[in-house]
C-alpha cells in the first residue's frame, strides 16, 4: 500500500505551531497554552486537504538556551524533522525575524527536506506588510497566516501537499506491508531476525532498545513481504525519553502503512493491560491483525495450554474475535515458517470483496433467523447492502432509520457475514445509511 505522507510543523517555542496543528487535524489535539515550551512531546494525527491524505506532527519549540526541556523539545523536533516528508517552519509575524528564528533555519538547512515558511498570528494588514522581512531566512515566499482566526491556512497548504512525492515516486512493488507492534521486550526484534534468518536488527535483553522503524524486504514462496520493526510502545505515564515518545509516534506511523499488524504478546508476562491499548491502535485503524504469542517455549505446558491462553484472550480482547492466534518461539523457530502464510491469507481477507447478490442473501437468510429489532414501535427495515470498500472491508446497509440498528444487531449481522465468508484476520465495517 502507498504511504501517505508526513508533514512536522516546526519552530521555535510560542509561536502558535499546535493551534495550527489543530486546525489542519480538525480536533483540540494539542494542549494550547501561551507558554514557552508547552507542547513538550510531539503529536501526531491524521489530516487531509483536497483529497489529499497525510500524517501531521506537531513539534515542541527548538531553541538553543538553557530554559528547562528545550534540550529534549529540540531533539523530539529533530526527529521529527528527519520522518517528515515536508516541513511548515513557523514563526511569529508580530515578533519579526528573531535570533532564535535564525537557529531554527539552520537546523532545517541541514535537513535537505522542502520547508513551507509560515508566518502566524498575521491578523491585520498592517502585519501583513511586515512578512517581508522573513524572505531573510532564505525558504523562498513567506504565507501569512492567523491560527487564531483560520486565516491563510488554505493557500499554505496548497504549498505543503505541491511538494508530496507523486505517485511515481512512491510507486511499490507487489509487496505485503506488515508491522510488528507490542509493549517493550516482548521479543519483536528478536522475532525479525528469526524471520530472516540473519540478523539485520540489534536484540537485546534491555527493553527498548529498538528506537526507530526498520523496514526490510524478504520473500517467501514467491511472495514479497516488507518488515516493520517498531520500538516498544509503553504507557503514557511512562514514556519519559524523548526517544521513546518518538518511537510511539513511529509505531503509530507503521501501523498507518501496513497491510497487516503482527501484535506481540510476551507469553512469559501474559496479557497486560497496555497489550490492549496497543491492539486498539491497529483494530482503529482497520488493519488486518495477527496476534502472535512469543517466548512460547519458556512456559510450562499442558495439552490445554493453548486452549486456555486463547480462551483468556478472547475474553479480554473481545473486539479481536476475527484476529487468529499463532503460539511462536524466536529462540527456537517454533511455527515462525508459519506467518508469512498467515500474512498472506489475511491480507488476502482484508482485500476481499463480496458480490452484492452473495452479501444481500445472507442478510435476508439472517433477519429470516432474527427478525429485526423493534424500537419505540418501530421496526428496523433493511432494504439491501452492499461493499463499498476494501482494506478493510466496508459494508453499507440501507434502512428505513439508521438510529433503528442497534449495535448488537450489528453485531449479529456480522457474525452472519462471517459465518459465510472467510474474513479471517480482518475486521468489518458496517455502516447504516438511510435509504433516500
């Protein structure tokens, strides 16, 4: 699957970056304050603008003093710098050009990434007059814009997503995208390495260790598959090192361009609590999910061992009733020639479309078994359904009153939908539409 793009809106601190990071998002993501230093983690979201889709990170203030955290603010910002694709350089129109300003440009001098200058908290003409002065860092035409009053936003991005890469260039083999997600020191690393079969990826006892995504093509069976190992992600409490709030970030990026999430559950430790937050990433996301025991050679077992384990796990993950379960070794290779077959199989699920007739047969033999719900002395009507989208496969059912469907029979029709295809993997969507 192409990925889609990632802008970072940098700068230094106080200038007015997660107003507009909350603008172009669409949602209040970003704690707004007007303090220095504020935003001291970065954060990242989805956005869109004509059609064109992107990830957008919003940045902690670069600055070279010695106020508290602006060390790490820098460095989360450098990071950022290096995942972006384009970068928006904001500065503060009403300050003018400051020393601090002059910093910041050098840093994404170094960059060699396209930067869009955006002056911010241009409100009036007067000010407006003023954004000359910024042709002085050398990013070419400075665009006024106003995060407080939405002004100048479109013309900026018009410049931001001119310089996203075609799809030319981002044209990709015929391969399978998959990601390998979970808490720290669950053994993903170690579960790359035996995969391949050589060690491309630093292992290590020390939980962590991996800080960035390392994407590695390999082929089995004449099938191409790319590997995504991302660091560990940890609670939010905990998640002290910058590095590490980069490494979430980046998880959350690698989930976004796969095809197939492989969740890593350590079967020493069990099931976590934070082992369900990291499944809602992928399961939000709508990716086809594999859930992946490791270790599974260092417990003591019994011939209802996996019985037991999925039991459990279906029951504190009941959102992931379709995602099958593998039980794995890294250190012994137990079942690992496994998974490309499985990533194959449910990609190929994720990819699957239904012809209506097929869809609208099981839905008529379904309400036939369980008529549909009665609210208020109204009856649910379904008219029919059809695909309208895959990976993930999105059902649109058209009814006489959408608020009618309650969520349990939904439920119920898609358990109906299952039964009769293989979707094995993959979650459904289904969407209600009243019938015009």
């Amino acid at each position: 699957m192409a990925q889609q793009p990632t802008v970072a809106i940098v700068g230094r601190p106080n200038v007015g970056k997660s107003t507009i990071f909350n603008r172009i998002a669409g949602d209040r993501i970003s704690i707004v304050e007007d303090t220095p230093g504020v935003t001291r983690d970065r954060i990242y979201a989805h956005a869109e603008w004509l059609n064109q889709y992107f990830n957008i990170i919003d940045t902690g203030g670069i600055d070279i003093g010695d106020e508290p955290f602006l060390k790490q603010i820098t460095a989360q910002a450098e990071v950022a710098i290096d995942e972006a694709d384009v970068i928006i350089f904001m500065v503060d129109g009403k300050q003018g050009v400051t020393s601090a300003d002059e910093r910041v440009a050098k840093i994404l001098y170094r960059s060699k990434k396209p930067v869009v200058l955006a002056v911010n908290k241009v409100d009036n003409q007067e000010l407006r007059l003023n954004i000359y002065d910024f042709y002085s860092l050398g990013f070419g035409e400075p665009y006024a814009i106003s995060g407080a009053h939405g002004i100048g936003l479109g013309d900026l991005l018009d410049q931001v997503v001119a310089h996203f890469p075609s799809e030319s260039d981002t044209e990709e083999v015929d391969s399978i995208r998959f990601s390998l997600i979970g808490r720290p020191n669950v053994g993903k690393s170690s579960l790359v390495n035996s995969i391949l079969g050589e060690n491309r990826v630093i292992v290590s006892d020390v939980a962590g260790t991996t800080r960035d995504a390392i994407n590695t093509t390999f082929e089995f069976n004449e099938q191409l598959f790319t590997m995504v190992d991302t660091a560990g992600l940890r609670k939010r409490g905990k998640v002290y090192e910058n590095t590490e709030r980069y490494s979430v970030m980046r998880a959350m990026k690698a989930i976004d361009d796969s095809d197939v999430v492989l969740m890593v559950i350590n079967a020493e430790e069990g099931i976590r609590e934070q082992d369900k937050r990291i499944a809602g990433y992928a399961h939000d996301a709508g990716r086809a999910i594999i859930v992946v025991v490791n270790k599974w050679d260092t417990i003591k077992k019994n011939t209802h061992s996996q019985h037991d384990f999925e039991i459990a796990f279906r029951t504190e993950f009941r959102y992931l009733s379709y995602a099958p379960i593998i039980f794995v070794s890294a250190l012994t290779h137990q079942r690992l020639n496994q998974i490309p077959t499985l990533i194959e199989e449910v990609n190929a699920n994720h990819k699957q479309r239904i012809s209506s007739s097929a869809l609208n047969q099981v839905i008529s033999d379904a309400i036939a078994m369980t008529p549909t719900p009665t609210v208020k002395s109204r009856r649910l009507r379904i008219y029919y359904a059809t695909q309208v989208a895959i990976a993930p496969p999105t059902i649109v059912v058209f009814v006489n009153d959408p608020e009618l469907m309650h969520f349990s029979y939904q439920r119920y029709l898609e358990n109906q939908i299952r039964a009769h295809f293989d979707f094995k993997g993959t979650p459904i969507k289904i969407l209600s539409r009243h019938r015009k």
